[in-house]
C-alpha cells in the first residue's frame, strides 16, 4: 500500500471529535491547564480524560506525548482475520495494529512500529479513539482509568469490546473500510468488493450537499437513488459525479474534503451521526430477521445481530444523545437541539414500527424490538424522558409523534410510558409562549426555536 505525502498526512487525521457538538466549548488551553493541575489525569485527543497515576514513569510520558501531540494518522481499513482485529493506519510510513482474543498470537494489542515497554503513540491513538465509539455508558466528567497496555481500564478487554460491538459498525464511525479476511495487508486499494459501502455513500452526498446549499436527502436523487461506482472516475459532463467517485475511491481525498467542511454541516452534526449509527443497526437486524441460520463467517464469529445485540446499541446511543444534550459546559445551539429532537424521534418512529417477532426466542423480550425498549415495564423513559425536557426542539414533529402515539396505542405501552407520551404531546400542542418553560427543564440551558408548525419527519 502507498503511504501518503508529509503534507497530505498533516492533513488527514482521523479526529472522532469531529462528532462532538460545535459549540464544545473544551480546547487546547483547558487541555494544558487541567493536566497541570492535575498531573495523574490527562485529556485525550477525542475529549475523553484518563488517570495515568498507576502507570510507570515511562509509560506516563509517551501516554502524555501521544495525547499532546498526538500522531498524525489516517485509518485505511480494517478486518478481522481469525481471532483477530487488524487496523491498517498510515503516517509517515504504513502501520498495522493487531488486537487479538486471549488465545490468538496477539492477546495483547501490538503494533507494528516495534516499541517495547509500554503502548506506543499509534496504538494509544487507535484504542482512545475506539472507546470513544464503543463505550455507552461513561460520564465524560468521569475520567478513565488508563491501564500500562494503552487503553482504559473500563472497556475491559478491547477483542471483546470490538466483537460484542461488531467490526464494521465501529469501522463505520471510524469511517474505516473493512476488508475480506483473505485480502493481503497491501490490497487496500483493490476493489475486489463491488457493492459500495453505504456509510461513505451517504457521507459524501452529505458532503457535496453542504457544497451546493441542499438537503442531503433532496440531493441530486438521480445519483443516489441507486449509486454506482462506474466503470471510469470521470463522468463527462458531470462533475459532481466525478467528485462523488472521486471520494468513494480515494480515501485521502475524502479525508482531504472532510477537513474542509464547516462545524455546522450535517457531516460534522452529532446527532445526525448518532441517527445513522441506529439505522445501520436496524439494516442488520432486519438481515438477520431475514436469515438467521445464515451470515457472514465474520458476522458469525462476533455473535448475532439479534434483538439483544441491537438493543444494547439503541439504548446505548440515546444514552449518548442524552449525555451530549444535557452533560456539557455551553448549551445547544437552537440547530443542534432540532438535530437531537429530529433523531430522538426518528429512532422512536423505527422502533414503534418493530413490533413483531424479529426471530425466534425464548422470550418476547428476546425476540421483539417494541417489546423490549418500550413494551417493557422496566424501561418507562425511552426516549420519552428526553424529548419531554426539549419540547421546543420537539415540536416541529408533533405530527410524527402523534403517529408514533397512534401506533403505541394499538401495540401496548406500560401505562408510566402512555401517561409520559400523553403530556409530552399536550405539551406540544400548547400555543408558543416568550419565556418558554422548556428553560427551566433543560439541564442545559439551551433555548431553541419557538415555533410550533409541525412537519414530518423524512
């Protein structure tokens, strides 16, 4: 595989903190001061912070040195190969990072670059960046507890994390390709797989979309209605379309253009992201739905994408939602608050509309969607508790709301769960009044708009 350019690697760092919110008011100075006040704790490249005081006083330095100026790497694809996840990233030169289970050749992750005694840069870069993706349930005001192998003792073993995840929802958020396992370690630029990776698809429309002023969905429909890579890059006469397969081909280019979009783009909305996470989930619920005595040998290997599996995820990622809404410094801006209302609903509308038997199981729990996250009397604040502390991000989608509610009352809801759906709507339903009540709910703070024209929810 060719590495890239000095200069063309300067550019291309894989950031997760893409994904945090615009108005994250957390920088560079906070960074330095926080670590000299506190010199056992230090904050990471994606925001997370980690306490390094039972580390060594090696260890401690190239943990420090990697956070502060962190290496310059952009992920070219991943795999699991056997009982192994292997991540190929490229600097200066091609590095190859291997995190294998307790019985494989690599029970504990390595990298290539030869470093003994301790983690090196590169794999403290990659494994903070994956429990940034893979770690639902942690405060960020909470630091994590860095363990001498280079990640956090919270995610217990990183193979594991990985699986129970699923490899190519993380390469997903990584925006990563996963490749075959029979590929060799050099092949990442041959395209020996012909169907196009729907998560790149969508984000370079999202890209060109920003571009031309358009709602990603309402762009150029001719292209991403049924996309296809072409025989040749250029598409004569059309060069948005050579720019969409130019970003589908060229990883650095697509890197190169992700650099360039602005904070408020819906690439760079979190929210959005964390939407599109759930449905990639759903995708693969459905598939199993469809086959499940029948999957990929990777697929296999990691376990299920049942009811469980895709439960976790859901809930998992609200949980996220909720925790960058309401656990941060600076409020929601009146775009973001739309955003998190847009997908909060959206993922209700998904999960209402799965009220059937998924596959088989010993229990409905474990065998239906609906019943499991909302028809379960042990969960009686899905999603509901959230929207109901934004009522003024919530309203523009009363209408699919009260579709949603509709469909809850034919299905069944614990009667705590119907109760909080009735007020939130009645809560939607209200004039719009100056000096809303929503900012003495909100944790954060934040006011969005006050209109209350409703509007469906594509």
């Amino acid at each position: 595989m060719a590495s890239t350019s000095k200069s063309q690697t300067h550019r291309l760092p894989l950031d997760i903190s893409e994904t945090e919110s615009s108005s994250d008011p957390e920088g560079d100075s906070e960074d330095s001061s926080a670590e000299d006040e506190t010199p056992t704790i230090v904050r990471s490249p994606t925001k997370l912070t980690y306490k390094i005081d039972r580390l060594s006083d090696e260890t401690r330095s190239t943990v420090r040195e990697a956070f502060k100026d962190p290496p310059r790497l952009s992920l070219q694809y991943c795999r699991l190969q056997d009982d192994t996840y292997a991540f190929q990233m490229t600097e200066m030169v091609p590095r190859s990072i291997r995190i294998g289970s307790s019985e494989s050749k690599f029970p504990t992750p390595r990298c290539s670059c030869g470093k003994q005694n301790g983690p090196c840069k590169h794999l403290l870069w990659l494994l903070d960046q994956l429990v940034k993706q893979t770690l639902y349930d942690q405060d960020p005001t909470s630091p994590l507890t860095m363990t001498s192998k280079g990640f956090a003792e919270e995610v217990g073993d990183p193979f594991s994390s990985i699986s129970d995840f699923h490899l190519d929802v993380l390469a997903d958020s990584l925006r990563c390709r996963v490749v075959h396992p029979d590929s060799g370690d050099d092949d990442d630029d041959d395209d020996d797989d012909e169907d196009l990776d729907p998560s790149r698809v969508q984000e370079a429309r999202e890209l060109l979309a920003s571009v031309a002023a358009v709602d990603p969905e309402e762009y150029r429909e001719d292209i991403f209605t049924d996309p296809t890579p072409g025989t040749n890059i250029i598409k004569r006469r059309d060069l948005e379309c050579t720019i969409f397969r130019m970003l589908l081909d060229n990883n650095d280019f697509f890197h190169y253009f992700l650099s360039r979009a602005r904070s408020s783009d819906p690439i760079k909305d979190p929210f959005n992201k964390f939407e599109q996470r759930v449905r990639r989930v759903l995708r693969d619920l459905d598939a199993y739905s469809a086959r499940p005595n029948t999957s990929s040998s990777s697929a296999s290997r990691e376990g299920p994408r049942n009811v469980a599996w895709a439960a976790h995820h859901i809930v998992g990622v609200t949980t996220l939602i909720n925790t960058t809404i309401f656990k941060r410094d600076a409020p929601l801006t009146s775009r973001e608050r739309t955003s998190a209302a847009r997908a909060l609903v959206r993922i209700l509308a998904a999960v209402t509309a799965r009220n059937r038997d998924a596959h088989p199981g010993p229990t409905l729990l474990d065998r239906n969607l609906y019943a499991r996250l909302i028809g379960d009397a042990a969960r009686p604040n899905f999603i509901i508790d959230t929207l109901l502390l934004l009522p003024d991000a919530a309203a523009p989608f009363l209408s699919d709301l009260e579709t949603v509610a509709e469909a809850i009352g034919v299905h069944g809801a614990p009667a705590a769960y119907a109760e909080k759906l009735s007020r939130l709507l009645a809560s939607l339903k209200k004039p719009a009044r100056s000096g809303s009540g929503s900012e003495r709910q909100d944790p954060s703070g934040g006011q969005g708009p006050q209109g209350r024209g409703s509007k469906r929810v594509k």
